[in-house]
C-alpha cells in the first residue's frame, strides 16, 4: 500500500528490496500516472482472488484507508488543471495533497463523505506497528543512507530520461530519494547534504503517517480489531499475524 513502490524504475530509492516479496511493487513506469483509484481497483482484485487472508503492508495511509473502507473517489481533473494545482502546491508541507485539494476546488466537486468513517469492506485485523521516536530516527538514518549508497544508477536513469524529454510523473520527481539523488548527479548537491535532506523529509513523512495512523486508529476501534505494538518481534506481534505472514 505504498504510493512510491508501484514504479519499476525505483527499487533501491524507493525501498523495494523486501524479504517477502509483495504484489503491487514495481508493476508501472514513471512515466506512468497512478492513483488511488488504480490502485483500490488493482487491491481489490488481489484480495477478491486470494484463497488465504491478505496483508496489506501499509505506507500511503490513504491507499490503505480507501482500500479498508468503501470511499467514494473522487474524479480525476484534466492535464492542465492538475499541471496548475501542482504548481500552486509548491512549498507546502504535503505538496501532493495540497495540490489534489486544489485541483478539486478548482474542479468544483462535491464536497465527498468522510474517508474515516466509511463502511468497511472486510473484515480487518489491523497490527499496528508504531515505534519510539528514536528506534524510527535511526531507522531512517540507515534507510536515508542506504538510498544515497544504492539509488545512484536509478537517478542516473531517472535523468537520461528528462534529458531525452520523457515525460516523468511530477509525484515521482518531488520523491523523497529521487528529487535529491537526481540534484547528485547533477552537480547540483553532494552525497552527505542529499543524506540530510532524505532524513530530514523523511522524519517529517514518518510524523505525518503517524498522525494519521493513530487517527485511523481511534476511527476504527469499533469496527476492526486493533493492536499496537512499538517492534516487529514475536513478543509484540500477535500469532495470528506472524501465521499469516510467515514469520
């Protein structure tokens, strides 16, 4: 359930390297558009035709929540509204949701129904894995160095293809990993200053998921059942779960 992981062109930058492998990683190019419609649409063909219970490993909180929850979509703006908006969300703390909150104002749609209290779809088990603030920040000191040791042969590519004139989504060149490793290989900044900044907007992604993961929480407490654990360890990790999964 991860924004980023969909694009093929992205393994090392964008964390694809999992020990257990996933669908929906690595199934589109750049320089192709993905939604959340798409990927509900896609989730929910996975799940309907799987003959065990599916895992939804969550990164995105609103691919996870429109999955869970039978949300209304909203509909997709033209070229040059959405050029337009994303222009006007430069700067923001979440530049892709502020544009998409622009595009639709710009659109006049109708205001939709709360993303928080849908009806469910299924019957959900969610493990909420929810660290120490230290045990994350080192977490993503290792995960920010490891995207500037290995995600250098994937910016380079990344910026063969702008210099050709592809077409590169715009979420995929503000990425966390590709805006900075794609400066690198410009000249335009080096290896420890694009370190820093991958931490830095990592730690402020980290915070904002959060956030919205314990609201998703306290929404759904009546709904699903819901456990939180600060590791990953069999200790905190309820059975049922490490069966599922293999673990």
């Amino acid at each position: 359930m991860d924004s980023m992981q969909v694009y093929r062109e992205l393994p090392a930058i964008t964390n694809q390297m999992r020990k257990r492998p996933a669908d929906l990683v690595g199934v589109v190019s750049v320089t192709e558009e993905w939604t959340v419609a798409r990927h509900v649409e896609a989730a929910n063909q996975i799940i309907r035709n799987a003959e065990l219970p599916s895992v939804l490993d969550a990164g995105t909180g609103m691919y996870l929540n429109a999955i869970l929850m039978d949300i209304e979509m909203a509909p997709k703006a033209p070229r040059e509204i959405r050029e337009a908006a994303i222009r006007s969300a430069v700067g923001a703390e979440n530049e892709r949701r502020a544009a998409r909150a622009r595009e639709l104002e710009m659109m006049g749609a109708p205001e939709r129904g709360s993303i928080w209290r849908a009806q469910m779809r299924y019957e959900t088990h969610i493990t909420y894995l929810r660290p120490k603030r230290e045990t994350l920040d080192r977490a993503i000191r290792r995960r920010s160095a490891r995207i500037v040791r290995d995600g250098e042969g994937e910016a380079i590519r990344i910026k063969a293809m702008i210099d050709k004139g592809v077409k590169i989504q715009s979420q995929v060149l503000g990425a966390i990993g590709v805006r900075e490793m794609v400066a690198v290989v410009r000249g335009q900044m080096d290896a420890r200053a694009a370190e820093e900044e991958i931490a830095a907007r990592t730690r402020r992604l980290a915070r904002r998921q959060m956030r919205w993961f314990d609201k998703l929480a306290r929404e759904l407490q009546e709904k699903a059942c819901i456990e939180v654990a600060e590791s990953a360890s069999r200790a905190e990790v309820p059975q049922r779960v490490q069966d599922i999964i293999g673990t």
